[in-house]
C-alpha cells in the first residue's frame, strides 16, 4: 500500500483500486492516470459493476491484462456460506456463480 502523493514515483507487477472510484456517481473517474498505470505490469479494479470501469479501461488501453471485483466477491461469498455451514460447497461453485452474476450485470 502506498501513499497517493508516492505513485509516480512507484512501478510493480499489480495496480489494486479498492477505493470506490469507478463506482456510482464516480463511474467516469479512475484513481489514477496513464502515467501511474503505465508503470504497472497488470490491474485489478475491486470495484465490480459497472463491469468494465475507467481503471480497467485504461490498464486494458495500454495492453495490460485487466479485471474487475466480481469473482473476488463472488469467492468471498461462497467461502463465507463454506464457513457457515462448516462444509465445502464445490470446486466450481465460485466460477460458475460468477458466470451467471456476470450475465446479469
């Protein structure tokens, strides 16, 4: 984690959003710019509706592999109903739910 003031200044393999920039009414706004992305290998926006915000629009618009928050929740939820049931649900639980949580969007 690094001070917003520092990002210029930082390069990696991983940009992570978790803010909620990208989000209603911030849908048209990234966290940062094409110069902070450029310095990145991949992004990860945890932000997951709208689909495809600005933050993965411009780590994409650069060539760079790119995804949204869906699958990360979609996981959460599933290893929380795992813990509450004290039982594992299933291998494909987590990408088929995410598959049809992703045709709904």
């Amino acid at each position: 984690m690094a001070d917003y003031g520092r990002l210029r200044q930082l390069d990696g393999d991983l940009l992570v959003n978790c803010t909620p920039v990208g989000m209603f009414p911030k849908a048209d706004a990234a966290p940062v710019d094409g110069a902070v992305m450029d310095r990145f290998g991949a992004a990860v926006d945890i932000v997951y509706n709208p689909a495809e915000t600005q933050f993965v629009k411009l780590a994409r618009s650069q060539g760079k592999q790119a995804v949204n928050g869906l699958y990360m929740l979609v996981a959460q939820a599933v290893k929380a109903d795992e813990i509450w049931l004290g039982r594992p649900l299933g291998a494909g639980l987590v990408d088929e739910v995410a598959a049809r949580v992703r045709g709904l969007l």
